[in-house]
C-alpha cells in the first residue's frame, strides 16, 4: 500500500497521472497493478495491539478504502482525503465535526435538496442555526455571516440545478475574517475542472455518486481536507460515525476516478454542443450554462474552472406541463435523477430532485429542466432533445 508520500501521485505530476497512479503501488507479491477489494471485516494482530499496516476493523480502516482516500487527497491537493456511503454521509460527519449546537452555518439559497434537507430537517432540530445566501453575492454572504457564532460558509459551486458561480477565493476571504470554514461542494465541476484548496477552501465534498464514480453504478461521498488538525477531527468522527465506503464501492469509486479526465473533458464538449443547440431554440426561453458569456457567473467560472462541466439547465418557453412532457418524451436522455454518468439524464427538478425545497425560499422555478450530459454520440443527442422539446 502506498503511503500517500512518494511516487508520481503528488502536485508534481499532472492530474491523470495522479488520478492513475496514486493510493497504490503495484503489490510486491503479484504485481498488480489495481488494488483489491478487501473483502474483510477484521485483521489479524501480530500479538496484542500489533497491528499490520495500521488495520484492525473495516469501520475503522479498510486497504481498498485507503487506496480511495489517498486518491482523493492526490487530486484535489489536500493534506487528507475521507470516503463515505454517500455524498450525506460524508456531509453530515464533516459538520458534527466542525459544530456544536448553538452554532451557525450559511449555506448557498439554491442548495442541492438534500444538503438543504440535512440542515434544516436534521442539523436545525440538533441545534445548529443556518441562513441562506446567493453563492455569487459575496456582500450578501458577508452579511449572513454572524461573528462568533458561524462556524461554516458552505458554498457549491457551480450550484444545483441553477448553476450559480460563487467566487471561491473571495468567499474564503469572507469566511477567514470571521473565523470561520469555508466548505466547497465540488460534485459538478468535479476534481478535474476545479481545485477549491488552491483557491483558500478548507474542505471539498463530494457526491462520488457522480462524476468521480462516473458510471451510476454506485453511491458515495469524500471530503477532501486541507488542514492537518482538522483532518484529525474528522477522522475521529468518521470513524465514530461510522458512516464509511464499503470495500466494493471504494474500489468501483477508484475505478472511476482513473478515467475522469478523459471523461470530464466529453462531458464538457457534449455539453458546449447542446448549449448551442438550444440557445437557438425558439421552444427555449432560457439556457442556463456558466459558459455564456450572457451568464452573470461567467467570467468567475473562467478565472477557477477549466472548462465549464456537463450540466445544462434551461426553462422551457411553453411553461411548466412543456417541461413535463419534454422530459417525458426524451429517450436518449433517461428521465432520472442523479447526475455525472456517462449516460445523459434528464429530469424535472421542481418535481423530482428539489421537491423537497418546495415551498421554500429554494423553490426552483416550474419550467426548468436540467439535463445531466453524457458522452454519447452527440448528434443523438441534438436529434433528441429535438424530438422531446415538441
């Protein structure tokens, strides 16, 4: 197993050599060059608290596990990388670290719906304060910071479903000033197009559902962390938690992260292509992608991102039932939630993923659409979107 410390997995080497390379060394038994699923729950102990490697219990370490978290650190630059059952799980482990009740977090006014769920459904009745803030108004979350008392200013960036664009350097100057923690959802731009700790975060989420899993074949979480004492706290948690990555999905996750760039760089030529086409769709009264230069977060997207990622949101000019049914006719584009997968999705999330947030002050408006590209054939895609916008 490697140590994290040595080989070509550090900021030294480029991003697909990292993504290849890191968290495992060819095994000096066999040679292989992929890491296994160690299928184990327990380790053997040389004597009383001699441990091998550090292993003792799955819960509290796993070799498959550790290849994933050494993996994740490598990519997003980071002193340590965590892995957990799912994008919640890690997000919760991460705030019970960083809060205790009476504390405060801002967290971004068109949050994903089920971060926006966890904090007000599960952390508010716990104790924990929070108020909302646009992602790209860094004088509004200024002001919703309470000094002393907030802990986390939680940004995504590009946000879910309406892709706002929060200026991540300016934010963690924000967050610094007020002794607080700024905390980067990175699931959509994903450790490829985006690196949030060279700009001043202090932690990164990801849903390693999506793009770093890259496949819809499986459901996890990381955080990746930036300061070695924060790094402690969080992993006392997640072992205390307890809410970790299994083996088979670590290793599915690992799997998915060696061809990340290749994909991502698909994603995003796919996207640029459907961007266009609707853009000059009458039946399209607005296409939401923060590679428009009409986008209000464009230029800031293009100061910290690569390229602009392969979720495409747009509202339908025919209201909310054209919405309905053009998600209803599309074919190649699978009506489901989640996003990130090499197939393209299509969904309608004031009824689906955000319907949670109905009724809130992150309501999303009845006539969006957000589609998940994937890397398909491109023309098959334009031929359907076509066919399913009526």
């Amino acid at each position: 197993m490697s140590d994290g410390a040595s080989g070509p997995q550090h900021d030294k080497a480029g991003f697909e050599t990292r993504a290849i390379h890191a968290g495992w060394e060819p095994d000096p038994a066999t040679g292989a060059v992929i890491p296994p699923i160690f299928a184990t729950s327990t380790y053997k102990q040389d004597g009383v608290g001699g441990l091998r490697g550090g292993y003792e219990y799955s819960r509290s370490a796993n070799p498959t596990r550790t290849a994933l978290e050494q993996t994740v650190a490598a990519l997003e630059l980071a002193e340590r990388g965590f892995a957990f059952a799912s994008g919640l799980a890690a997000e919760d482990t991460l705030v019970r670290a960083t809060c205790t009740p009476g504390d405060h977090v801002v967290i971004p006014d068109d949050a994903y719906g089920g971060t926006f769920r966890l904090f007000d459904s599960v952390e508010k009745p716990w104790g924990l304060d929070y108020t909302t803030a646009p992602v790209a108004d860094v004088d509004a979350v200024a002001a919703a910071i309470e000094p002393g008392r907030t802990r986390l200013v939680w940004l995504e960036t590009p946000t879910n479903p309406l892709l706002g664009v929060g200026d991540i350097e300016a934010l963690a100057g924000v967050a610094h000033d007020a002794g607080a923690l700024l905390v980067v959802d990175n699931t959509f731009a994903s450790s490829y197009l985006q690196q949030p700790l060279t700009l001043g975060a202090d932690v990164v989420v990801h849903s390693t559902t999506k793009y770093a899993g890259g496949h819809s074949d499986v459901v996890g979480g990381a955080l990746a962390v930036r300061d070695a004492d924060l790094a402690e706290r969080v992993a006392f948690h997640q072992n205390a938690i307890g809410a970790v990555a299994g083996a088979f999905d670590s290793w599915l996750v690992l799997r998915g992260l060696k061809t990340l760039a290749v994909r991502m760089e698909r994603h995003c030529d796919n996207a640029e292509a459907v961007v266009a086409f609707l853009e000059a769709d009458p039946r399209v009264a607005v296409v939401i992608y923060p590679g428009l230069a009409s986008h209000p977060g464009h230029e800031v997207a293009t100061r910290q991102m690569a390229r602009y990622g392969g979720i495409v949101s747009f509202r339908h000019a025919g209201g909310e039932q054209a919405a309905l049914d053009t998600c209803g006719r599309a074919e190649v584009f699978t009506l489901a939630e989640s996003l990130g997968g090499i197939e393209s999705l299509i969904e309608h999330p004031g009824r689906m993923t955000h319907a949670s947030v109905a009724g809130t002050s992150l309501e999303v408006p009845a006539n969006l659409v957000r589609l998940s590209v994937g890397i398909e054939t491109v023309e098959d895609l334009l031929a359907d979107l076509d066919r399913a916008l009526g």
